[in-house]
C-alpha cells in the first residue's frame, strides 16, 4: 500500500518534535527531529531529493510523530531513539562503549592505579579522566607506574605476597606489600602520580626538584640520581603531551571526506593535555551536507550516551544547530558550554590537528590491502611481468655536503612497508658528496648477502637518482652476476614534482611512460618516497651523534646561572640534550631565541 503523504501531512502538527519513517514491516528507516515538524516532514515529499534520499522515501510505509515541547527536548529524544533503534538511514557511531577512567581506591592503604570504565561513577575513591581510548589510559599508567612505581596487581595478589614479584626487580613498583616503602612516601607517591594525571605535572617537577637538592645538600646522592630521574621522565611525559600553557578543556571534532572515504576525528584535550583520539567512519547514506553530518555525529557523541562534556566543543565545519546543541550541552552537564568553529590561537592548533589525524587516518583506511593488491598487480602489466612481484626494494643516498652519508634500503609486499627488513648503510671510505660510489658500496654490501643466501631477494630493484646511479647499480649487478633481479631507476622530473618523473628499466636507454594517474607509478612514488624518508632519519641520526659533543659551557649566553637553571629544570645534560626549541624556551631566562641557540648547539 503507497503511503499517502498529503494526507499525512494535512494533519501533522506545526510543533517541535521528533519523527521516525517506518518501511512496510514496522522496520524503523530513519528518526529525525524539527523545529517545525509539519515543514521538515514536507521537504521529503515535495522537495528535490538526491537518490539515496529518494530510495529511502520510496520505502516508507508510516510516519509516527512525537511532539515534544522544544527543539532542546526533541534533539535529546531523537538521539535516544537513535540509540535505541540504531535506523539504517541515520549517522551511527558504532563504538559506543563508556569511556575508560584511572581509578585510585580511598579504601586502601596502598592504593594502586587502575584500569576501568564507567556508565556510574561510584564516591569510593577519584576517577581521573575520561581517556578517549583504553590505548591512552594504559599508556599512562604505565608511564606513572615506571615514574613513580606505583603497583599495578590485584588487592588479593597484594595480601598475600610475602617477597617483592618481579614489578619491582625491574624498577616499576617500590613492593609496598612487603613493606620496603612505608604508607607516607607511598602515598605521596601516588599523590605526585595522580597530579601529574590531572594536568599537575610541572607543580610535581618543582616538588621533585626542591627534593633532590636537598637531597644533594644532605649527601644523600642515591636519593638525589633516583630523583633526578623521575624529572627528566617526567619533562619527556610533558614535552609529549604539552599542548597549550594556558590550558583548557575542550573535545575537537574534524571530518575528512575523499570518494568513497569518510572519517571523523574526535580528540580530547583535558587541563591542556592532548589525551588521544578516537576515529569513527559513519555512513553517509543519504549524502548528507559536511555541515548536516558532523551535526548529527556531534549529537549523537553526547546524548546517545552519557558523556562527560568539556567547556568547549570545536568542530571543524560549522553546524546546522550549533546554538541548539550548546543550549541541550549547557542543560545536561549544568555549565556554560560553547560549541563553534571558529577559533584562534593554541584552539586553531587544536583544530588543524583534529583535522590532520582525521585526514591521515582516512588515508590509512584508503591504503587497504585491495589498493595495494591492485598497484602491484598494475607494475606487473606496465612491466610485462608473467608474475606479479612479491618484493620491491628501493635503496636511496642521504648526506649534508658529503657529511655523515647513509644509504637506506625499504623494504615493500603486498602488506605495504616492511619495516622490519629495513636497514641503513653507514657509507665510509669514499669520497664526500660521491653519491655514486656511496651507491655503488651500498648495492654491493647488500646483494652479497642475497647472492649467499643470507639475505632475501627482491623481485624489483628500485634506485631513486636517475642515469648515472642506474649505471652504477647495472655495473654491481655484472660485477656479482646478479640477473634475477629486474633492476628499475627513478629520477625526478626537471620541476621536481610528483608525475613527471623519469622511469628506466634495467637500463637508461629503456624508459618506461606512464599515466600520472597510474597505480603502478602510484606504488613506485610510494616505496621512493619512503627510502628517502628513511635515509633522511638515518643521515640525521648519525650527524647529529657525531656532532652531540657540544657542552653548556661553549655555547655564547650561557653563563654559570643559565646554566644552572637549564640543568635544574631538566634534571641534567641529559634531559638538556632531549629538550625541544619549545621546552628550553620554559626555562626561567631562557628567550626563544637563546633557546634555539642551544637547541642547535646540541643538536646540530
């Protein structure tokens, strides 16, 4: 039987409500909210619709209306039934799990840090969090167990141990069970740990650095190196998790949109903390706007589920309710909260990087195994291979004017990068900036072990730098009667841009063409891009060894008092060393500028 719409809607109320489209079994195919209901239930019926909306039209059988007495009280009603009925035509977030928590018991003497989630807090001790994921909650107590060795068994292991377990032969628990660290400095132990979860840690660095000088004053100096160390772990946590001085609470919504890929991004950022992300790909079956969808992602996030709701909500697109979803924010959590887009400062950073996790982890979902599968099966024809191959290797060069020269050699199959048969060449003996004997060391050091068997073959030899290194690699490959490798040279066009490269096969009087839109170029960027990459990381690596012998005292600006202040604060030269531009520039009287002069003293 066709549902008669104008007969339906010759009824409806003109109120705020919520609606749910039913098909001809009772099924529910979408439940919606409006303003008005009568108007919103018209544009499906008298509208232009796109075709997905017109598919889910086509099937409705019923329309049950439920008016409520504001919009606020039909948005919350709408995302319960969302919740409930889980509509195959609405944006569905499937992980809707509690969010996980670091719970401390006020019930015991020696508490330890643990693990949970939540719908229900109960008042028998501190919930710190939410984390967005149990990854970023387990991350963290491991980091406050090794800190602060903190114990992490089960109240019964704890009752009945009678000699220290193997947590505290590796320095993650002081084995409070049998009494080698007394109530008092275990709980201020957890007490440090605790803060530093909260946000605290740079009030704990101060604590813990006024105690290891006075611990250095009593020549006590076991007890100032083990405090020393806790600083300098713990001006690593903060140089990881530092985002913003100033603070703030707030969760930071991005949605990235390629064909055929969608993804959302929500990151969570807790006393200026960045905690971690959660990725969701919801469905987008009725093609709605950006705008409309991450509304309805948005919605459903806080009140499909209970949730606990930060000051401030940042989306990366503006919202079609976005004054309505703050007002049903503000009256759920009791406070002011805002919700918006437009934003300045650390906020604008917080922001580009909710929108840089979503547009790599939409990138991650496209590099699936069927886009690989596809690229290798694409260089087999652009090759005229029999077979498809199963190995690439690309080897690549990487100096600073012929300084600390590294060649790499990635490693690709049909999983991608092989990252566990990467290695790096340390070139010596040859002549600064020779990039063709630093090749020519490189293919040969590496073929030997394929040639007797220590080393897997590959099915094609990639080498990133044109005629002369190909040259270069032929004359290995004679050299050492290799001729089952199919050898492959990259040189990059004369913009230097991705497409107009230059591709040979086996030699440079052969050269291959190919679409820029290729797959089989696609893959071969790929594996050429990553070599570089990875010679990059490991030319830096070994400059930077061989040039860390500067010391605080050679570096002009430094004086006795800076220097003190910058070892104070990192706990030693160490700490110095590890420091970013950004962490040296926290230093009482340490200027930018003065801070990126050591930086570079340092490191190059």
């Amino acid at each position: 039987m066709t549902f008669d719409s104008k007969q339906f809607l010759s009824s409806v109320s003109t109120s705020p409500g919520v609606y749910r489209m039913l098909d001809d079994q009772s099924n529910t195919l979408y439940v919606g909210k409006a303003k008005r209901l009568k108007a919103r239930l018209a544009s499906y019926f008298r509208g232009q619709l796109n075709t997905k909306t017109q598919a889910m039209v086509g099937r409705i059988a019923d329309v049950q209306v439920t008016v409520t007495r504001t919009e606020t009280e039909a948005l919350l009603l709408e995302q319960t039934l969302i919740k409930q009925l889980r509509p195959p035509y609405n944006i569905l977030l499937r992980d809707d799990k509690s969010y996980p928590f670091v719970f401390v018991t006020d019930r015991h003497t020696y508490p330890a840090l643990e693990y949970k989630r939540a719908r229900q807090r109960s008042d028998d001790g501190r919930y710190l969090g939410p984390y967005p994921s149990s990854g970023a909650v387990r991350e963290s107590l491991a980091l406050m167990q090794k800190i602060f060795h903190i114990r992490n068994c089960e109240d019964s292991v704890f009752a009945h141990r009678s000699r220290p377990c193997l947590q505290y032969q590796i320095q993650r628990c002081s084995a409070p069970c049998v009494d080698y660290i007394s109530a008092e400095d275990y709980q201020r132990d957890v007490e440090h740990a605790v803060m530093c979860l909260e946000g605290k840690s740079e009030n704990v660095t101060q604590e813990l650095m006024e105690a290891m000088e006075a611990a250095s004053k009593a020549l006590d100096f076991e007890e100032a190196a083990r405090l020393r160390d806790q600083v300098q772990q713990l001006r690593q946590l903060q140089q990881r998790q530092f985002v913003d001085t100033g603070g703030g609470d707030a969760d930071i919504f991005a949605l990235a949109q390629r064909p055929g890929a969608l993804g959302v991004s929500v990151l969570s950022v807790r006393d200026g903390r960045l905690l971690g992300a959660r990725h969701h790909t919801p469905k987008n079956d009725l093609d709605l706007p950006l705008e409309t969808l991450l509304t309805e992602v948005v919605s459903q996030y806080y009140f499909g589920q209970p949730h606990n709701v930060p000051n401030e909500v940042i989306t990366s697109h503006p919202l079609d309710d976005s004054e309505l979803i703050a007002e049903a924010l503000t009256q759920q959590a009791g406070k002011r909260i805002r919700v918006t887009n437009q934003v300045r400062g650390h906020r604008a950073q917080w922001q580009q990087l909710a929108i840089t996790n979503a547009e790599q982890q939409l990138a991650s979902q496209l590099a699936n195994q069927t886009q690989l599968t596809q690229r290798f099966t694409a260089l087999q024809k652009a090759l005229g291979l029999e077979e498809t191959p199963q190995r690439l290797e690309c080897f690549d060069i990487s100096h600073s004017h012929g300084e600390a020269t590294v060649a790499s050699c990635v490693v690709f199959d049909h999983q991608g990068p092989r990252k566990s048969d990467y290695r790096h060449f340390r070139i010596e003996g040859v002549a600064a900036g020779d990039d063709y004997a630093a090749m020519q060391q490189a293919l040969t050091r590496r073929l030997k072990r394929v040639k007797s068997g220590e080393a897997v073959a590959p099915d094609i030899l990639i080498v990133d730098g044109g005629k002369g290194q190909l040259n270069m690699a032929r004359e290995v490959f004679k050299e050492l009667d290799i001729t089952h490798i199919m050898l492959l040279g990259v040189a990059k066009g004369t913009t230097r841009k991705a497409g107009l490269e230059s591709l040979f096969v086996e030699t440079a009087d052969n050269p291959l063409d190919l679409d820029p839109a290729s797959p089989a170029l696609h893959l071969i960027q790929h594996i050429r891009d990553e070599s570089h990459r990875f010679a990059i990381a490991g030319h830096r690596a070994q400059r930077d060894k061989a040039r860390r012998t500067s010391t605080l005292q050679e570096i002009p600006g430094i004086g006795p008092k800076r220097r003190r202040e910058l070892l104070r604060f990192f706990g030693g030269l160490q700490g110095v060393q590890k420091a970013s531009r950004d962490e040296l520039a926290r230093v009482p009287g340490i200027n930018a500028s003065l801070a990126d002069s050591i930086y570079r003293a340092l490191n190059g």
